[in-house]
C-alpha cells in the first residue's frame, strides 16, 4: 500500500474516533448540564418549602401574641394580620405572605346542625349574603343538600336523584365539605360565581364561628339585613382602625329585637376570637415562583401552640 494511502486511512480513522469523542463529549456535557439545572430546580422548590414552614412559625409567633389574653379580641389591626414582605430572606429568595382569618367569613358547615337538619338562620344568612353579592339566594337549598346527610332535597334543592341523571353523572358529598371549591360541584354554579362567593365563605369544622371583627361586608349585612358595609370597604377598615368592629354589643344594639340577636349568636357562634387561618405565601427566586397554603389551627388555653394542619407548595 503506498504510503499516501495508508497515511489516508489513518487519517480518516483519526478524524472518526476524533468526531465520536466529541459527540459523546458533547452528549455527556449536555446530559451533565440537564443534571445539574433538575437538582437547581429540586433545590428551589426545597428552599420554597421550607421557607414556608419558616414563614409558618413567624404567624405561629405573632398569633400567639394575639391569643394570649382569652379575654381579649381577635382583629386585623393586630400585628398577625399586616402584610409580610416582600423580603429576601435568603439571597436570591424573596417572599411575600399574609395570614386570613378564615372564621370572618360564613363556615358552611355550619348550614347543617350535628343532627343533620338545616340550621334555619344560617340559611337565612347565607341567602342574605347571596343577595348582597348579586347572586341568587336559590343556591342556599342547593348548597345544604350538598352538605346534609339525607337524600330528600329541599325546595329548590338537588340531591343524588338530580345529579345521578347528569353526563357523567355522580352523587353530592352529603357529609362536611373540606374546602369551598366543592361548590363547582352544583349544577349551574360557575367559577364566576364562585369567584364573587368565596371571599365570603369558608369550610371549617362546624363548630368554627364567626368573628365579628373579621367578618366581610356583605357578610355584617347579611346578619342585620341591611345594607350598610356591602361595597363600603374603606369605611368598614376605617371603623376597624381602632380595634375590634363591630364588637358583640354593637350587632346587639344594632338589631331591633334582642332575642334576634342571641338566636344568631348561638346559631352562627358570633364571636370575636378565631381559631382557623390560612397563611398564602408567594416566594419567589429568579424566574421561578411558588405559591404556599398553610391551614392553621389555635389550641388553647391562651396563647397555647398554633398547630399545622394542611400545607401545600406548588410552582
Ligand atoms: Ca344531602
């Protein structure tokens, strides 16, 4: 073989070991560089959650702070309910939280009693709250037979006979709703309503009542059937500046009838302290974001421990 050609083949062979060295090189780099940006992102959402868990014990601290005397009120001009952040925490993370007090709202759970019969001024509140929203009071019987254990609807109610006969069909929860969204499960009701609706209500154990000095607008109207705070916002926060309103005494005043006023007390726990609240979170590093939902629960006596009953982190 003349020594041209032999110095050919030897080149050709060079070059080809030459062009797989680097396509693996390349391949390899490549698949290196995806390995270190998967344990970036798993570093990043480990990072949001735990500084979740750390904003959790900074509202454990400052609810507790609120709590401690057990005479004392519960209301958003209290450190727990100022806005936190946004802050970096940790270089390259920032976060942002606030702390809901979900007991300002109308649990409705407690639209059926323990025995399992509607909880007749709770109805009343709920189709009064409907109204002061613009929504049609005819979703109080749908959303009782939601909840009560029985498969009689009420007037105007839905039960498993209407839902059954849907494409596809399926049958109501009859037992305590564990979040609100469950409502979407009502024919007809869309996430419009829904939307207008679920500042106002929430989905706690039913023995989780409603605290005055939290309570929205249109909810303070709904328990006095007037319209006085519903779309009066600033003047509601204004009136509340001070401290707790309307306090028990000032609903009782309030309403022409005092037995009217005990009735509601006891039907619907009107209070002016809260248990349940939830802590919405957003941290936030470079590009990506995460949001953070932490149900949490007050135990008792005074300031007591502040207990972590549900915690969800989501890009
Ligand atoms: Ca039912």
């Amino acid at each position: 073989m003349p020594h041209s050609s032999r110095d050919g083949i030897a080149l050709l062979t060079a070059l080809i070991v030459l062009a797989i060295t680097s396509a693996l090189a390349y391949a390899l780099s490549a698949d290196t560089g995806l390995a270190i940006r998967r344990t970036a992102g798993g570093a990043s959402q480990e990072q949001a959650r735990e500084i979740a868990a750390a904003t959790e014990a900074l509202a454990a601290s400052l609810l507790k702070e609120a709590l401690e005397d057990p005479n004392a009120a519960l209301h958003g001009a209290q450190r727990w309910a100022r806005p936190y952040g946004p802050v970096e925490i940790i270089p390259g993370y920032v976060m942002e939280a606030r702390l809901d007090d979900l007991q300002g709202r109308l649990n409705l759970n407690g639209l059926v009693t323990a025995d399992g019969r509607p909880n007749e001024l709770a109805r009343r509140t709920l189709e009064r709250l409907l109204q002061n929203l613009d929504l049609e009071p005819q979703w109080a019987p749908k959303i009782i037979d939601w909840i009560d254990t029985d498969d009689q609807p009420l007037d105007g109610g839905a039960e498993a006979s209407r839902y059954s006969g849907l494409m596809p069909g399926y049958r109501p929860a009859n037992r305590i709703i564990t979040s609100t969204s469950e409502l979407l499960a009502l024919e007809g009701f869309d996430l419009a309503r829904y939307r207008r609706l679920e500042p106002h209500i929430s989905a706690l154990p039913r023995d989780a009542g409603l605290n005055l000095c939290d309570a929205t607008g249109p909810l303070l109207d709904a328990l006095t059937g007037e319209r006085q705070w519903s779309g009066a916002t600033e003047s509601l926060q204004r009136n509340r500046e001070g401290g707790c309103f309307p306090r028990l005494e000032v609903l009782r005043n309030s309403l022409a009838d005092p037995a009217e006023f005990e009735a509601l007390r006891s039907a619907l726990g009107l209070a002016e302290r809260s248990r349940y609240f939830a802590l919405l979170g957003y941290v936030s590093s470079g590009r990506s974001g995460y949001t953070s939902y932490s149900l949490l629960r007050h135990e008792g006596p005074g300031a007591g421990q502040i207990r972590v009953l549900l915690r969800h982190t989501a890009p």
